[in-house]
C-alpha cells in the first residue's frame, strides 16, 4: 500500500511538471509566432486545455482507484467485507 502511495505521489508530481512545460511550449509558441492570427491562438489554447484537462482526468482517476484500495484495505484491517469490483493496486500500478 505504502509503495502505491509513493508511486501515486510521483505521478502528482509529474502531473504538475508536465502541466508547467504545456503551459510555456504554449507560451514560447505564441511568442515565437507573432502572426498567429487571433483564430490560430484560439485553436492552440483549445488545444492546451485538452491536454490539461486530459492530465486532469488521468490524475484524478489514479486518485479514485487509490482511494478505493484504501477503503478495502480499511475494511480488510477492520473485518468487514471488500467490494470485489474495485480496482486492484496492481491494476492501478499497471497504468
């Protein structure tokens, strides 16, 4: 559990990185091309927000599967009964 923790930790953090290096290959880009027109820009930013908010997704159901092994693990420890259809931690280290 404690290894998926840090593995999920690690992601976060390269979330975050990856998001600052869209956001200056986005503004690098503009400034690199100043006849954009105002169309252009707006498809690039459209285009920066999808990836964004893919890295969003991607991210918050790492931290949904996780939460859900918490929950079993809790339950396990505690002796109650375990969902059997969440996600496993190696299905979620597999990603």
């Amino acid at each position: 559990m404690l290894a998926s923790q840090s593995a999920i930790e690690a992601f976060a953090a390269a979330i975050t990185v990856y998001l600052g290096c869209l956001e200056t290959e986005n503004n690098e880009a503009l400034a690199a091309n100043p006849t954009l027109t105002e169309e252009q820009k707006r498809e690039r930013r459209k285009i920066l927000r999808q990836k964004q908010n893919a890295a969003a997704v991607d991210a918050q159901t790492w931290a949904d599967d996780f939460n859900a092994q918490v929950t079993i693990w809790n339950q396990a420890a505690s002796g109650q009964r375990t969902v059997a259809s969440a996600p496993t931690a190696q299905s979620v280290l597999a990603r």
